[in-house]
C-alpha cells in the first residue's frame, strides 16, 4: 500500500470546486417552472395623507405632553421655593431692646444686614448654576 503525500502545491493549481456541465444554462427557466403560478397583483392599497402623518402626530404629541409634565413639576418646585425665601428672616425683639439700641449700633447691624444678605444671594445664585 502506497501512501501519497499531500502536495500544496499540487492543490494550488486545481480547482476544487466543479460546476456539473450545462448547469447554468436554462437555470432561470427550471427555477420559475418549479413555482407555483400566482397573479400579480397590480392594485395597491392607497395611504392616505392622515396615515402618512399619524406617527409624526404620535411623536408631536409625546413631546408637548413630556414638556408639559416637566414643566408642572418645575412649577410645584418654584412655588415651594417662594414660600420659604431665605432671604426674609424673621426677628421677634422686644421694643426696649430696640430702643436701647443707638444710632451707630443700627448702623452697624444694618451694614451687617446688607453683607449677610448679599452672601446669601451670591450663594444661592452658585447653587442655581
């Protein structure tokens, strides 16, 4: 018994892949006559301009709706918001406490006011951004 070695050079050369002979002629012929026969049908269904847009309409409607939603809910937080306004302070002192207070006294404290207050605003004002 012989044993033949592989050559891949050998195997370069030929193809390995064969058509058998007269396959391709008349190949379009059989494949159509193995079909089963149907009408074709030439009349389309027409689509209306209102089913051309409905899915545009969909989506338009979608977003107001979304945009609504959002905007409601950014309503309630600024409502709350004004509600309670840091800025405002609430101070309960007895008349003879402020009568006791003199002149340079009020105008020191309402320079102290005006610096609280605008600290206060510069900090809310990083907080929005």
């Amino acid at each position: 018994m012989k044993i033949q070695q592989f050559n891949i050079e050998d195997g370069k050369k030929k193809n390995p892949f064969r058509m058998p002979e007269g396959y391709m002629e008349g190949l379009t012929d059989q494949i159509m006559a193995r079909l089963p026969e149907r009408p074709q049908q030439k009349e389309t269904k027409a689509v209306s301009m209102a089913d051309k847009m409905r899915p545009w309409l969909y989506l338009a409607a979608s977003f107001i709706g979304l945009l609504l939603i959002f905007k409601g809910i950014q309503g309630e937080r600024v409502q709350k918001d004004h509600t309670a306004d840091p800025l405002l302070v609430k101070t309960e002192s007895p008349e003879a406490s402020l009568n006791a207070i003199s002149e340079e006294d009020q105008e020191f404290l309402e320079y102290l006011e005006a610096q609280y207050a605008d600290e206060l605003f510069l900090e809310e004002v990083e907080a929005m951004e």
